[in-house]
C-alpha cells in the first residue's frame, strides 16, 4: 500500500530531524579531527573546520613525544585491562550466587547491593580507608574503588535468572559442582551479558579522571584523562616539560595539540565497541527485560 500525503511529510520530517540530530552530534568529532590535522600557523584565528587549514601531523607528532601522555596511556591501558577483567567476573560470581533462590540469605545480600546504589560512603571516607591501606599512588587505588557496580550485577542477575535450569540439574547428574556448572557452562552461555558488562566497566576506567585527582599525588600514576585535563588547562607550559623535540614544538600551538591529544585518547575504545556491538546490544536486552 502506499503511504498518503501526510505520511510521506511525516516520513520527510522524521529523515530531516535525524540527519540534523546526526550532524549535530557528528561534527564535533569532525572538527577535532580536522583541527589536530591542520596547520597550526593557520589555525591561530579559530573557525569552523569542515577541512584541514593546511595540513599537518605535527600535532600527532608532538603527542606521541609527550612522555606524560605515554605515561597516562600505560596507567590507563593497566587500570582498564585489570579492571575490565577483574570487575567482569567478580560481578558474574557475585550475580550467579544471587540468582539462585536457594542461597541462604540473599534477599538480606541483594538489598545490601541495592543499598549502594542509594548511599555511598562519600569521598572523604574513600580516601581515608584508600590511604589507611597504603594504596595512595598504586594500581590498587585506581582499580579496586570502582571495581564493582551493584548495576552490572543486577543486570547479570536478570540474565542468569533467564538461563535453562535443566541444563545446570543435568550437569549436576554428570557430577559438576556449583564452580564447574559456573566456569563450564554459565560463563560460556552468559557472553552476551560478559561482553556488555566488560565494556561498561571498560569505558568506566578509560574515562576516570576522579580517582587520579584523588588517590594520585605522583604524576607517573595519572590516568591519561588526568593527563589531558593538565595539558588543556597548561598546554604551553606541559608542552615545553613533555620531552617533545624542538623542531616539533615550533610546528603546533595549543589548539591543534589539545585535538590532537582528544582524538588519540578516543581512539581505542572506539576501535573497540564495533567489535562487542552485538553482544552489547543483546546482552543490555536481555538481561533488563528477564528477571
């Protein structure tokens, strides 16, 4: 059938509303893009890049010569990893025992989880208990504060309370216990939420920039959004203390070094995400939906 004239208009409009939504979220990382490329003699004066004012990898150059920004990508690349791995089955662990209904207690455990949601220590608490266990200025203190979220474990719960309980009650007749039926079967059937929950915790590490502020008096043990956050607030300053050869530095100006710096610092996570879109997707679904 076909449609009528009012919903031709309607369709019309409803195209026109997401290439403009499109446009509006896309030029930004357009013009960074754009920006970190150009010319920084030609960039002095600001505007609107739709493409490069001259063209230039100075400003690549003069990141990948900052001895901070490598030190950030190191801290990051370890507070990432190990937290995205820990925090990823820590969680499953903690959700597999909560969706069994026969663990004595859990309705006491699963309302303590949910109380974290509503209430937390505070900052000054955190930081007291952090320095208390001298972890101040370690991997310790960046990673093990955000290692787990009462969200990505109710969202595993809703997953796994969705899983076929005859698949665990026939392994149990094969002679599996609880910690094989979780590493042999429930992990293997849980990727969807894995995936997910990993790269929720993943982004999280990437974007810290609180926990350096925090528990990291040592500029070796900035993450690298602390890293940033000190080269775009001082960038003449941070540019000339980074390391970075001096025919280089003759070649950037703040502008192009703070696009440049952005862009390198997105780059892998979005590298990463079209590689888990489907489980992401997939495992959001269904483990908001059963439960």
């Amino acid at each position: 059938m076909g449609m009528t004239r009012g919903e031709k208009w309607f369709m019309s409009a409803n195209v026109l509303f997401f290439i403009v939504l499109m446009v509006i979220m896309v030029y930004p990382f357009w013009y960074m893009i754009m920006g970190s490329l150009s010319d920084s003699s030609l960039t002095a004066d600001g505007g609107l890049f739709l493409l490069p004012a001259g063209f230039s990898f100075s400003a690549y150059l003069a990141v990948f010569q900052n001895v901070s920004i490598l030190s950030g990508f190191k801290v990051t690349l370890i507070t990432t990893v190990a937290g995205a791995f820990l925090g990823t089955f820590l969680s499953a662990a903690m959700a597999y025992a909560l969706s069994k209904k026969r663990l004595r207690g859990q309705g006491i455990v699963l309302f303590l989880v949910l109380f974290t949601m509503l209430f937390s220590g505070g900052m000054i608490p955190s930081y007291l208990l952090v320095k208390e266990l001298h972890m101040v200025d370690s991997y310790g203190a960046l990673i093990l504060p955000g290692l787990m979220s009462a969200w990505n474990i109710f969202v595993m719960i809703g997953f796994m309370r969705g899983l076929p309980e005859e698949v665990e009650e026939a392994a149990k007749i094969d002679g599996a216990n609880d910690l094989g039926i979780f590493f042999r079967i429930v992990l293997p059937l849980s990727k969807p939420v894995l995936s997910t929950v990993g790269l929720f915790i993943a982004v999280g590490y990437w974007n810290d920039f609180f926990s350096s502020v925090l528990y990291a008096t040592n500029k070796d043990m900035w993450q690298l959004q602390m890293v940033l956050k000190d080269l775009i607030s001082n960038t003449s300053a941070a540019i000339s203390q980074a390391g970075i050869a001096i025919s280089v530095q003759q070649e950037v100006n703040a502008f192009t070094v703070k696009m440049a710096s952005i862009i390198v610092s997105s780059l892998p996570i979005l590298i990463v995400y079209p590689f888990l879109q489907k489980h992401f997707v997939k495992g959001a679904l269904i483990g908001s939906v059963k439960g």
